[in-house]
C-alpha cells in the first residue's frame, strides 16, 4: 500500500480512542503488567506514545519542512516516559495523549503538503536519510505496533492461566525475546 | 495473574469498543490487507470473532456446565466466517459482534460461578482435557491476541512505506510466517 495522507490521518486519529477502549479504568494487574524486564507495560506504552507526541513526529516534520541547513533529527530516549510519568493515573495519560495528538494532526491538517514536499528529506541520526513520507507513514506504523504490543502484553498476562490453549494462540508465545 | 472472572470480563466487554475505535468506517486498504495468503485481514477478524461468539466461548462453557456423560467440544471452524460474510460491511459486522458479545457476557454474568465449577472439566478435540478457568481465560487472551493480530497486519501494509524505519519497527517484521 502506497502513503497516503488522508488515510494516514485517518489512522493516527484513532489511536487515542482505541486505547481509551482498552484501557481506560482497567484494573492494575492488567495496565502494569510486562513482557519480563526492561519491556513496556500499557501504562509505559501510553507514556511512551506521549513523548513520541511531544519529541518525535511532528517535531521531526519540521525540522524537515524549515529546510535550514541542518535536517539531522534529535535522538529519541525511549525512556523519557519512565520518571516523568511515575505517580501518575492511566486515565491522565490517556487523556494527555488525546490532546497532544489531537494538537499534532490540527497542526499536520493545517501544512499544505503537496507531493514534491514529501520528499523533501531529514537525517534520522541513527538511520540515515528518510523523507518526510517515510517519517509520517513511520509514525502510523509506530501506533499500529504499540497497540499490538498493548494487546499482547495483556494476553501474556493469562499465558499460564490458558493451560493447554497456549498451543493454538500465538500470541502467547510472540516476542520470547522483547524486540520493542 | 492468576485467572479472575471480574477481570476477564472486563477486558472481553471492551473488544467491541476498541476494534469499533480501529476500524469502524475505515478505508478498504487498510480493512482488506492482510499478511499474504491464508491470512486474516481485520475484516476477517471480526468474522472469526463473530464465529466465536457463535460456536465457540460460550457454548463450550454450556457443554462443560450441562456436567452431561460427554464433554467433548465440537470442532471449530476458522474459515466459518469467509462465506457466511461476503459482501457485508465492517459496520455491520461490528454492530453483529458487539451484541452478541454483550449477549454472552449477560449469559456468563447470570451464571453462580463458584470456584469449584471453574474447575469442571471439558474436552478440547485438539487439546484434550481442560478446565471452565482455562476456557473462560483463553477466551480473554484469544480476543487480545486478535486485537493485537489487528493493529499487525494493518500496520504492515506501511512495510514499504517506512523505508529506512522498518529497522525500528519489529511489528512490520513479526510473523515472518503467518502464526495465527
């Protein structure tokens, strides 16, 4: 499937309300559980997503769109998330998430991208060269894969209460070793 | 996390809601991709899903519950689904699962569980010998997986698209080989 604008939108307006579906007021065992050491809770995810709000994307978009002389793109802490959220509820991150989001796309709606400016390129410091296209279909693909990382890491939760199902569900056994 | 029946419930009330949240009014491309052939597409998950409300969690649970001379399962069909809703919208599948969902959690929430019954005892025609706890768990992690397989397959029709982030991006790269 071709980048395509609209529909690229169309996703990322989503994702707030789908973790919102998921997550909202749902019990601690399931929001604090992990895939083992070193990985994401849901409660991370959300935290994780925010900074990618407030750091990567849209910020990154427009280091490329200034087109100054110098389009290198800050490197991303992974982990920013894990003191500046700690205290906090599911419901208040969930809720920032929204709004920042929600903030990013009126601001991404409001750039008259033609064609010849997705390609405009960056540097991705650990990458290399990208371009704008690649950067926006990069943040879809990010959600769609912290949603199914939210999910999996739920169903992991009940992978010895399943008894013998482990066998005909998959995603039980996705990821022995944590790759995001 | 050991199995508890509030918890599980909570979790299968919400699926309607988050793959409403997803995929209600979404563009084809993204409702019809799938992983390659012989795999599901989102619109196909929600079939399936359909089908397991249907001729799986809950009528399984009522086989084990009748305490009857057989508590052998009927085999399940994972392609049900394919003919049985061709031509019919995402919408309308979705209104079909969410009130058969919310019918089901009725009928699971009218039942007096006490813990001894969650130990009675069924029989997977794959599987063999499980338990009510086993079923009513695998039906939680069975939905997330599900979610989870969703957000996947959506995300890699971007694989492409990504570019030079397919590296930071395992979801575009998980399930080489088609596992559920």
């Amino acid at each position: 499937m071709d980048f395509d604008l609209a529909l690229s939108i169309d996703v990322l307006a989503r994702t707030p309300a789908t973790l919102h579906a998921l997550l909202a007021d749902l019990a601690e065992p399931w929001v604090r559980g992990t895939e083992g050491p070193d990985t994401f809770s849901p409660f991370d995810v959300v935290g994780h997503l925010i900074d990618g709000e407030e750091t990567d994307w849209i910020p990154r978009a427009r280091i490329i769109l200034a087109r100054g002389p110098e389009v290198r793109f800050q490197p991303y802490d992974r982990f920013r998330h894990r003191a500046r959220n700690a205290g906090r509820s599911m419901r208040d991150l969930l809720a920032e998430f929204t709004s920042l989001r929600g903030a990013n796309l009126d601001r991404l709606r409001s750039w008259p991208l033609a064609e010849g400016q997705l390609d405009l390129p960056g540097e991705h410091p650990g990458l290399g060269p990208v371009t704008l296209r690649q950067l926006l279909a990069a943040w879809v693909a990010h959600d769609l894969g912290h949603v199914a990382q939210t999910a999996r890491v739920m169903a992991k939760q009940y992978k010895e209460a399943v008894g013998p199902w482990v066998a005909y569900l998959p995603v039980l056994t996705d990821h022995p070793v944590p790759r995001s």
